[in-house]
C-alpha cells in the first residue's frame, strides 16, 4: 500500500472537525455520498494532509520504482523485450508524472512545487515504497517485477478507484488502465523463463525466493502497532480506500498464490497454507522491524538508487535555470 | 537503374546485394546505437514529463532499427535479434558519434550523464536521418523505398522536439549557451563519418541505391544552419574512426557488452 | 507569499487537451509542468496520448484558464428538471398524431439518417 509511511518532518494535520464544524459535517456528507472532493473545494486539513502524504509517495514510488526494472531495460534479451520494457519503464514515469501533478496541486496552498518534493525525497523525509529499494539480480528479477510487484500495485491501486478526492481518483483509472499492459508483459517474461531451461527456471524461482518477503511488506504492516505508523484508519474514514492492509494482503494472496504454484514455483515459507474456516491465507509474517528499516533508506539499494536521482537532478539543474520563466502568483 | 522490387531479386545480383547491405546496415546501426543510448536516460532526464516524451523516441528508434534489420533478414543475414545483438564492434557500420556515452560513468553507476549531449547528439542526428531517408525514398532498392517512407511518418515529431529544445537552450542562459556550443565543437570534430557511405560506395552510387555522401553533407548543413544560432568554424572531422567502415571506439564494446548480456548468456534459449 | 510577487520557474503549470479524430471535440486530458508551451507541446502528446489516436492537441498555461470556483461549480450548475420543452421528450405525443395520420414521426434517427439521403 501506498499509504502507511510517515512523509517526515513535514507539518501533521492538526485534528480537525473543530476547525469548522458545520463544513466539515458537510464535507463528510458530500463523500459519503460518492461525491468527488476537488482541488479547490473546501477540505479538512487532516484530508488534505493524508492525501498529500499517500499521493505523494505514492508518485515518488513511481519514480524511484522505476529505477530497479530500468537498470535491466538495456539488457532486455530481444528486441521484443527490450521494447516492452522500456514502454514499461515509461509508463511508470508517466504514473509518477500524473500523481505528482495531483499531489503538487494540493501542496500548492503551502507554496510548495516539485522541486520541494524533489529535495523531500533527496534529504529522506518523503520515503519510497519498501520493494523499490531491492536490488534486481537477474533478468527474472524485472519479469518478477513486472508481474508480482505490479500485481500487488494493481490490488491497491484498483482498491482505490472510487476514492472521494476527484482529481486522484481520475489519476488512478489511467494507471489501473496501463497496468493491465504491465501485468501482461511480466506475465509473458515469466512464462518464457517457467517454461524455458533448466537455469531459467532456476533464475526464476531464485527472484522468487529473494522477494517474497518484499512482497508481502508491499501492503503494509496489518496492525499500527506493527510499526506505530499506520495511516488506514484516515484513508478508509475518508473514502479514500475501502479496504485494511491485511485485507489487500489477503486479496493478492487469493489471487497470485494459485498461479504461482501453478507454475511449478514455490515460496520460501512451508507454513502456508489456506485455512478454509477463517477463509483466510496463514503465512509466516515478514520481518516488520527489516521493513522498518528499508523504507527509513536504510534498504539494500535505497542509498544508491537515491544517488541515482541526486546525480540526475543535480547535473540538469541548468536546463531548469536556463529555462526558468517568471510566473505572477497569487 | 531499374527499381529492384524484392530481396529475391537483390540477391541475383551480387555487387548490388553487398552494396545495398552496407546502407542496410548504417540505417539499422544507427538507429539502435541512439536508441540504446537513449535507453540508458531513462528515469534519468532533466525533467519528468521529458523522460516520458524522450522515451516514446527512443521506442520509436528501436522499432527503426528493427525495420532495417528486417530488411536485411530478408536478405539472408541472419535473424533481427541476432543481427542486433550478437554482431561485435568491428561488424557494426554506426556513425562513431552515435556510440560514444551519454557521460561518464555509467547508466547503474555515477551516470553523470550531460543533457546538452543529449539535446546537441539527438538534434543533429535526426536531422541527419531525415536527409538520409529523404534521399532513401529515391533508392533503387523498393523495400527501402518503402521502409524510408513508413519511417519518415513518425520521425518529424522526434526532429520537432529535439528542435525545441536544441531552439530554446542555445540562447538561453549563459551556460546553456556555452554547454550548447561546446557540444556542437565536439559534434563537429566526430560526426564527420556519419556522411560516409563506407567501403562500396561507389557501388552505392553506380545502383542508385543511395546519394553522395556530399549530397547528405550539403543538405544536412543547409538545415541545421537554419536552427542553430550558433555554427562551428571548419569542416566535419570523424576523430574517432570510420564507422561506416566499421572502425569503433571501446564505448561501442561496452554498450555491446551490456545490450547482449543477457542474451549471449544464452543465444539458444527464449526469453 | 506575496500577492502577484514574480518568481522564476521551470514548473509552470499547462492543461492539455486532444482531439481523438475528426469528429471528436478536444477532451482534456492531464496537466503537465513545463516551462513554456513550446516545451509543454513537445512534451505533452507522449505523456497522455501515448496508446490513443491523436490529430491535434492544446497547451494552455492554466493561469489563462477562468474556470468555475468551487462555489460557483456547487451554485451554478444545478438546474430544475422541468426543461421538457427543449428536448424531444417534451414533444413525444406527436407520434401517436402522427400514426393516426397514417405518418411516421421524423425523430432524430429519421431525420440524422438524411445526410445519406441528401447525397443521392
Ligand atoms: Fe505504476
Ligand atoms: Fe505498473
């Protein structure tokens, strides 16, 4: 999930249905309802914080998450694949492109742009999604991406496609829209390798055991306590999102375990099973404290991957300055 | 010379076979060298909305080297991919200014990559390109013909924005203007080659299959001079070799090396 | 900040719209940030459009867009529903007049279907 992690140091939402009752009354009517909440209709402060903070790095996760799938786009082994990978790539820009362009409109009242943001993610107050601060080993490693990183992307992000902010929610059916593409090409990555040599599907099952716990981080801690930092409960009360993390879990798990072992691949975890009274997946929990840790950047690959990003801003801060055109604002 | 309707009809005719290959091959070579230059930016621009837009042309450039390497399928050598990645530095007929990096260090490690580099290289090479398969669409050679023509299609919106950009930094602020100019010294000092028709020229001409390399030379110059603010003094050199004969620097082994890593890891395989 | 106090910026923001075909009207698609429309155009088919048809887009800086206020967008757009009068739902009666003439009603099927006719 896009949405557990503290953005920094940044202001937190003074608690607010005092700030105006009667608008705020009003407020929760309109999304309960399904109306769509937009950029300049009245908000609570809470709302507005929560979704800068989820949108924001939500869209900054885009980027960074890139990063990893690009370093294996010049070494796509064919044409065909080097293509792919590389609309893929680009689509996972443009994802952060349209959800920076959201969350940039709602941090406009505090006079902050993308450059802010930029600086947030380089001194380390906006974090990244946990799975893009791996390293990629392998080719298998950016077809794994592709399909189970993406699939879990695709369970939250279709778990928000009638979220109360309009402007986000409009952001979302693009993705959702092109993930389906994405889905489809690390499926086809997959299937070659599962159905390719000996060392294919060695190198598969390999991506496979090294991200699993990665992919289970993905949704997030299942309780607060987990972390101390879970930010479902405003998302949910908001109509942000409808369902918890253990729910989204759960749900991935449905979907992606039967395909997976349908494949002949196995996960690194003999305790799991499907408890079919509890109608629920038991599974042998990820190490939240590790979690902690990768998404404080103190992951595999976070310093690097952020270098990347300083290296990149800072060596075309001239094309910006060069360009830079005077703007009246309000 | 009569039109030469299919490869089938090319191969009857040795000296017209070889000759035609050599244009082949520039045309794909060069287009996927940019392209997996191209490739290495990604996630890396100036700016968001440029990664996204720069990406769609480097897509678009594969997928001209692709059409080329078909071509040259047909002609009996060898499938696309492995002409793309199994061919080592000294069968490659790129123009060397095409291969050299994008900046030091490399696109996984300290990419200190230069945008003016990118905006100067990717300007004069499409420009230079649209000449080429102006003069392609001419050929003697009908499945170039053709293949020029599909080609020059979507290729004036890759000129159109490495044009903007090329407009806009060279006079701009002071140090885009000295980065802007400093890049077209160099591009002048290396881009030379790029011109050439390589060891069967001649042949290349007495077939029709392609104009001078002075025609591309004059008409290149023409519509560059009409953008650029600012034009090196001097003729084009080519100081880091002969490309179009096949003559690389170590750059082009690197990018080979790592565009076929996986794929030579095994060439029989499906990936 | 300071009212209309100028700052200088790459990230100025653009709204872009396209044209599908012919016979679409321009449909916004996204905003982008750039720092002028020539860049904002460069940039603007390859980040929206990229798997659409496209046959024209605009860049427009969004300050030179006046569009609704939130008040105005709540107060301005609500309507009564009693507007029969200037749709063909507030005419339906005609049919059965005109069957009892032995006449078919020229509906909008009918009367849309003439620019075949009008061809002949
Ligand atoms: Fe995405
Ligand atoms: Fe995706």
């Amino acid at each position: 999930m896009y949405n557990y992690i503290e953005h920094g140091k940044g202001a937190t939402a003074v608690s607010t249905h005092q700030e105006d009752p009667e608008k705020y009354a009003e407020f929760m009517e309109r999304i309960e309802a399904g109306e769509k909440i937009e950029a300049d209709d009245w908000m609570p402060d809470e709302y507005r914080q929560t979704l800068i903070k989820l949108i924001s790095m939500h869209g900054i996760s885009e980027i960074m998450g890139a990063l990893p799938e690009k370093e294996w786009v010049p070494k796509a082994p064919s044409l065909k694949r080097k293509l792919g990978i590389m609309a893929k790539v680009q689509d996972e820009m443009g994802h952060g492109q349209l959800l920076l362009r959201v969350a940039e409109d709602l941090m406009a009242p505090y006079g902050k742009d993308r450059e802010d943001i930029m600086q947030d993610l380089l001194r380390g107050d906006l974090k990244f999604h946990n799975v893009f601060h791996m390293a990629t080993k392998s080719w298998a490693d950016a077809g794994l991406i592709g399909w189970l990183v993406d699939g879990a992307a695709i369970i939250t992000q279709t778990n928000m496609l009638d979220a109360s902010y309009g402007p986000y929610q409009r952001a979302l059916q693009r993705i959702c829209a092109e993930e389906v593409f994405h889905a489809q090409h690390g499926e086809a990555i997959i299937m070659a390798l599962a159905e390719g040599t000996e060392e294919q599907k060695a190198m598969l099952q390999d991506a496979l055991n090294r991200w699993w716990p990665a992919l289970l981080m993905f949704f997030g801690p299942p309780t607060a306590e987990t972390t101390g930092s879970s930010k479902q409960e405003a998302t949910i009360k908001y109509r942000i999102r409808k369902s918890t993390n253990e729910g989204l879990r759960q749900a991935y798990l449905d979907k992606y375990l039967p395909r997976i072992f349908s494949l002949g691949l196995t996960v690194p975890d003999e305790t799991i099973h499907y408890d079919e009274e509890k109608k629920k997946w038991i599974y042998q929990q990820p190490d939240w404290n590790e979690f902690k840790q990768i998404i404080s950047n103190n992951g595999p690959r976070s310093q690097a991957r952020l270098r990347l990003r300083k290296i990149a801003h800072e060596n075309s801060a001239w094309v910006r300055e060069a360009l830079a055109t005077p703007v009246v604002t309000a | 010379m009569s039109l030469v309707e299919t490869a089938e009809q090319a191969k009857q005719d040795a000296a017209y076979k070889e000759a035609l290959v050599e244009v082949l091959y520039q045309l794909a070579d060069d287009d996927f060298i940019i392209s997996y230059r191209g490739s290495e930016w990604l996630g890396l621009a100036p700016h968001i909305e440029e990664d996204v837009a720069f990406s769609s042309i480097t897509q678009n450039t594969m997928g001209h080297a692709m059409l080329f390497y078909q071509l040259l399928e047909e002609l009996g050598e060898g499938d696309a991919d492995a002409l793309a990645h199994e061919r080592i530095s000294n069968e490659r007929r790129n123009g060397t200014y095409f291969e050299i990096k994008n900046g030091s260090g490399t696109y996984l490690e300290e990419p200190q990559y230069d945008w003016a580099l990118a905006v100067v290289r990717n300007y004069l090479y499409e420009a230079f390109k649209k000449v080429k398969l102006e003069e392609a669409l001419k050929s003697s050679y009908a499945p170039l013909r053709n293949t020029a023509d599909k080609v020059l299609m979507e290729q004036p919106y890759h000129l159109g924005h490495w044009k903007t950009w090329i407009t806009q930094l060279q006079d701009s602020s002071q140090e885009a203007k000295e980065r802007i100019q400093s890049r077209l010294d160099e591009a002048w000092k290396q881009i030379g080659d790029a011109f050439e028709l390589g060891p069967k020229a001649d042949d290349i001409l007495a077939k029709e299959i392609l104009s001078s390399s002075e025609t591309l030379k004059q008409r290149w110059l023409d519509s560059v001079k009409e953008t650029l603010t600012y034009v090196p003094n001097g003729d084009l050199a080519s100081e880091l070799g002969n490309g179009r004969a096949k003559e690389h620097t170590d750059q082009l082994d690197q990018a080979l090396a790592t565009l076929s890593e996986v794929y030579n890891s095994d060439r029989e395989a499906v990936w | 900040m300071a009212e209309n106090e100028k700052k200088a910026t790459f990230y100025k923001t653009y709204e872009v719209f396209s044209r599908k075909n012919d016979k679409s009207h321009a449909q916004h698609q996204f905003s982008l940030l750039a720092p002028n429309e020539e860049i904002a155009l460069a940039m603007a088919q390859e980040n929206f459009m990229r798997r659409e048809d496209v046959i024209d887009v605009w860049v427009v800086a969004r300050d030179n867009i006046r569009k609704m206020t939130s008040e105005e967008r709540k107060q301005w757009t609500k309507r009564l529903d009693n507007k029969d009068y200037r749709n063909t739902k507030g005419y339906g009666y005609l049919r059965k007049k005109w069957r009892e003439k032995e006449q078919e009603m020229l509906d909008e099927k009918e009367i849309l279907s003439w620019k075949e006719v009008a061809r002949k």
